[in-house]
C-alpha cells in the first residue's frame, strides 16, 4: 500500500489552477486571433468597397459635362417652338449630341461581396449606413437613367404632333438625372472621406 500515498490538497488546487489557467489563455488567444481576421477582413472588405466607390466617382464625373450639355441642349431646344414635329425636334438633338446621352454603370460588386460577408458585423453601423445609402442611390440612378434612355429611343422614331409637350417632359427628366447624378457625386465624396485608406 505504498503506492497510495496520501494527496496533498494544495497539490490538487494547484494543478486545477494551472489547468483552468491553461484553457483560459487558450480561449484569449484563440479569440485575439479571430479578432484580427475579422479586422484583416473588414479592412479588405472596406477597401475593395472604397475602391470600387473611387472608380464609380470617375466614371460619374467623366460623364457629367456632357449629361449637363445634353440637359442644356434639350432646355435650348424646348424654348424654339418652331420644331414641327418631336421626330424632327430629336434630329436637331442628335445632330447637337451625336453621342446621344450615356448610361452610367456604377459597379456594386464589391458591396455585395461585402453584404454577404460574415465580417460585415464587425463594421461600423455609420459606415454601413452609409454605404447602404450611396449603393441604393447609385441602383436608383441607373435605373432612372435606363428609363430616359428608353424614353429617348421611343421618341427618337415617334412623330407625336405635340413635340413640345413631350420635349419638356424629356427636359425635366434630363434635369432629374442632372439633379440625381450630382447627390450620388456628394455621396461618394462622402463614402471617400468617412471610409478607411
């Protein structure tokens, strides 16, 4: 009966201790690391999403001079009631625009990676406020420009006796999308300043 020896209980405190030590450091790091994956990949997702924002922006503003002169040239058109009929109205329009008005495809990709990412809880709720916002701008924009240009290459062929009416219609829908197509520029300025470099 040698081999029982009597157990010291301080031994047995100890032991428990440094094992209940052991498991808690063990979690602590394990969560530290998942921590800075889940920071790794909020600061990849935020900025492929700043990228695609930047991008977006230049596409925009390269657009916006010439959306501005087509606005303008359809105002100028819609004042001269001369025009007989909207088939001639949007000659003399084609003639003043010969590349006709452009539609804006803004990228989303990179924010809907983003959306279905498990890390997007780990962003900011101002910041994904604000990204849900530009985006929604941005798919309200391209579709309001899709319908002009539906609407342009309806009437392009159309001999509607009531050119005028129609052409102030398209002035006040070009002035929508100039109006549109300059808060989705301050959005993106804003997403540009409010997100990490």
């Amino acid at each position: 009966m040698k081999l029982l020896r009597r157990i010291d209980p301080a031994d047995v405190v100890i032991e428990v201790f440094s094992i209940v030590l052991a498991i808690l450091l063990a979690l602590a790091v394990n969560g530290w690391q998942e921590r800075v994956r889940t920071d790794n990949a909020v600061k990849t997702l935020l900025a492929n999403v700043r990228d695609e924002i930047a991008q977006n922006r230049t596409l925009l503003v390269s657009e916006k001079e010439h959306h501005l002169a087509v606005y303008h040239t359809f105002e100028a058109l819609s004042a001269h009631q001369h025009v007989v009929t909207l088939g001639e109205f949007f000659n003399t329009f084609a003639k003043a625009n010969p590349t006709g008005f452009h539609p804006f495809q803004g990228e989303s990709f990179a924010w809907d990676v983003m959306r279905s990412s498990p890390s997007v809880d780990a962003v900011p709720y101002d910041t994904r406020i604000l990204l849900e916002r530009t985006y929604a701008e941005q798919a309200l924009f391209i579709n309001q420009n899709a319908q002009v240009l539906t609407t342009l290459e309806v009437n392009d062929t159309a001999r509607d006796p009531d050119y005028y009416a129609a052409s102030l219609s398209m002035t006040l829908d070009l002035g929508d999308i100039v109006y549109s197509q300059e808060r989705l520029e301050g959005l993106y300025d804003t997403a540009l300043r409010e997100l990490p470099k």
